[in-house]
C-alpha cells in the first residue's frame, strides 16, 4: 500500500520540525516546505494526499495556497494552522474548502487525529470515484444484476442460457431478493426486448377483477362493463407476462391462466373469439408451489406448466461477497437520486452493515441506503449475525477469484498465473467456494 503524501507548510522551522516528527511518530510519510511556492509546485507535479498549511506565511499566504490547491486538486483535504487571533480568518478558510483547522498551540494527539480523520475522508472518496467508474464501465447483464459472487454468477448463467429461447421461466427467491430485476432482465436480453414488459402483481388484484385484469372483457360482459378493455396478457403480445406473488392467484383464475399457457390464446370475459398470442411467462414466487399443490392451495398441473425453468435467486445473506458492492451501488444512486454527498461510513459502521443478517434481502439494503444518503440512522433490525475471521477471509477469497476469473475469461491457467498459485491449489479452491468456471465465459 502506497503511503499518504501529506505537504506540510509552515515558516517558523521550530513548529515545522515538531509537527514532522509527530507525523512521522505515527508513520505518516511528510515533506515539509517554509513558504507555499515549492509545496504548490510538488504538488502540480507529484499530487498529494493531505495539505497542511499555516494561514501567516511570507510570500504566498495560507489562504490563497488553499485556493490554489484545490484549484488543482478539487477533493484534497487542507487542514489549517492558525494562531490565537486567526480564528475567524480559519473560519473564512473552512467556508473556502478547507478541511479543518487546528489553533496553535496544539497537542501532537489532536492533530494526528485531525490528519487521521481527513487521509480517511480521502480514501474514501478515491472508493467512491472508482466505484462511480467501475459502475459507468459496467454493461450488460453485469450492469442490470450487480454481483460477482458465485450464486449471482450461476442466476446469471442462466439467464443467457434461456433468455432467448422463449421458455417460460419460475423464479424463486425470497421477499425483497431482486425477484423482478431477474425478470427484467430475462425480457431485456431477449428479442422480446422491443415489446412490452408487463408486471402484474398476482396479490394485489381483487380477486373479483383478477380475469378482467388478465383476459380483457367485452363491452357489457358484466355489470359496470361500459366498454370493451384488451386485458394486460392481450397487451403483452409480442413480450413477456411477469406474474409475481403468482401463489396468491385465486384457484379459479388459475384454470383460465393454465389454458392460456398451453394454447397461448385468450378469450375476453363476454367473448367467443380466440385471440392468438406470442408472449412468455415469468412467474415469481416466494413459496414452495409444489407443497402448495400438495396442500390444494395452488394447482399442480399450472406449477407443473410454470415450472418448465426454475431460476432461484439466492438470499442476500448467502452471497456477502455482493453487500460491499450493493451498498456502495446504491448509496451512490441514493446520493444522486436525493441530491446528497454519497456518505462516508466509519469502518465501524460498514462491518455492521456487512454483518447483518438482511431478512429484508437487496430492497432492505436499498432502503438502509437511503436512510443513510438522508444522514439518517440505517435502523437495522434483528441481531447481527457474526461473521468470524474465517468467514471473512473465505469471503474475500471468493470475491478475489471471481473477480480474476472474470478479468481472463474463465482461463484457469492464467487466473493461477495472476494469484501466483498452482492451478492444482486454484481447483480446489473453486470446488470449495462453488465457483462454476465455466460461468465466466
């Protein structure tokens, strides 16, 4: 790891050595410069990490060296030195961009803590405009489903493998767990893409209006029908049906919806004309259809018909390797989307966040995200789940090796190659962790 390079400018040679010493007492790498000129012009040249700078300098002053830095350095952190009667020209400086200031004289521990906190803020925001440009580099089905772990890697797999063929597709996964993103993204790598995406949420139509809704109805079909409406699979044609909470389906609706998969035509409430149509079904559930139909509470010939490619999203709780990216994803979005600065989390603060168990999966994430891009608490529920040394050294390793996989297209020699191990040692890794190569090509 490279060493912060902190500037320091200060004329009086007594406080310039004391305060270098307790800087290098804490293993911080400092230049130390009498006057402005020659720190500007390192810094023009070489860049920086931290500027400290007294305010009273000769020649060039502190605050026109302030300005003149983040002139060429925009994010660099400037901490100003000021003495007793300086303060409200410290305070112009903090309006003008400086970081913070120290007022003279100071204890060596206070101004390691003052240069500790600003190299932090620093090195997160160098996180935040790399992960900006990684997300911006980001296309495909890698930019519409974030995630690099080896459960993500599997889901995506298969949705290049089936997304063209028009099969009708089940998606499994808990509440929150990114069920119709999948969907989406089934629709948006297919040829169907150009046509229309149609969600309808199974649990949220009255089940008086549940066929209505689906198949259409003619003018005067029922009470209230005061003209003919083309129902949502009528308006799908050419596209793709997402059917999500399709467990909730009343089992009348059911029949009607098992023809309609089978012959792939629909008869409008108060009709006897056949409607021919070209779409796919992508139905979602986040429960057992198969003890469902054993109970009697959802018909096992539709799961039969629906259960032609099983897709189950794993939770967010078996794929950490993914929490630092999705949180880092969605408090950059939350941040534009809100009109905040993306918020630097304390270390402290994010291991919490990755030791969290997310019942509520990626939406509770997403949501955590935006209370924190508001400055507001995450307000976690339940108990952290601990993750132990182990766990987290595992957990890197995976991420590591699928990110190097990536990187050389599933070439298992030159991964090796690129983690300086026998291929043999990468082997059993990827059968240990679960990593299927062939995912990466």
């Amino acid at each position: 790891m490279v060493a912060p390079r902190i500037l320091l400018v200060e004329d009086d040679d007594a406080v310039r050595l004391g305060v270098e010493q307790a800087l290098e007492l804490a293993d911080l790498s400092v230049a130390g410069f009498a006057a402005a000129e020659p720190a500007l012009a390192v810094l023009r040249r070489d860049g920086a990490d931290l500027l400290i700078t007294d305010v009273r300098l000769p020649g060039m002053d502190g605050l026109a060296l302030l300005n003149a830095a983040l002139a060429v350095d925009a994010g660099l952190p400037v901490i100003v030195m000021t003495g007793h009667g300086d303060i409200a020209m410290a305070v112009g400086a903090m309006r003008d961009g400086a970081y913070d200031f120290i007022e003279k004289p100071f204890a060596s521990d206070r101004l390691i803590t003052t240069v500790n906190r600003a190299l932090e803020k620093r090195r997160l925001v160098a996180e935040v405009g790399a992960l900006r440009q990684a997300l911006v580099q980001q296309d495909g089905l890698d930019a519409a489903l974030l995630g690099r772990s080896a459960g993500m890697m599997a889901v995506k797999k298969l949705i290049r493998q089936v997304a063209d063929t028009g099969a009708d597709v089940l998606i499994l996964g808990e509440t929150g767990s990114g069920k119709e993103m999948v969907a989406h993204a089934l629709h948006q790598f297919s040829k169907r893409a150009p046509k229309p995406f149609v969600a309808i949420n199974c649990g949220a139509i009255p089940d008086s209006m549940v066929e209505s809704e689906l198949f259409g109805h003619e003018a005067g079909a029922f009470t209230g029908a005061a003209k003919t409406r083309i129902g949502k699979l009528e308006f799908a044609d050419g596209g793709t049906v997402f059917l999500d909470e399709i467990e909730s389906m009343p089992l009348a609706a059911q029949v009607k919806l098992l023809r309609v998969l089978q012959d792939r035509r629909v008869e409008r409430l108060g009709s006897n004309r056949s409607i021919p149509l070209d779409i796919r079904f992508v139905a979602a559930t986040k429960e057992d259809l198969g003890a469902l139909s054993k109970q009697g509470r959802f018909r096992e010939d539709l799961y039969f018909r629906l259960n032609v490619v099983p897709l189950a999203i794993p939770p967010l709780r078996h794929r950490r390797d993914d929490i630092p990216l999705l949180l880092d994803h969605f408090l950059l979005t939350a941040s534009d989307r809100l009109g905040t600065p993306p918020p630097l989390l304390p270390a402290a603060e994010r291991q919490a966040l990755l030791a969290h168990a997310w019942p509520g999966n990626v939406r509770e994430l997403r949501n955590v995200a935006d209370r924190l891009a508001l400055g507001l608490p995450a307000l976690l529920t339940g108990a952290a789940e601990t993750v132990g040394l182990v766990a987290q050294v595992e957990a890197f390793e995976r991420q590591l090796i699928s990110a190097m996989l990536a990187d050389h297209q599933g070439d298992v020699a030159a991964t090796a190659d690129a983690l300086a191990i026998p291929k043999k040692t990468l082997y059993d890794k990827l059968k240990r962790f679960g990593i299927e190569i062939g995912s990466f090509r």
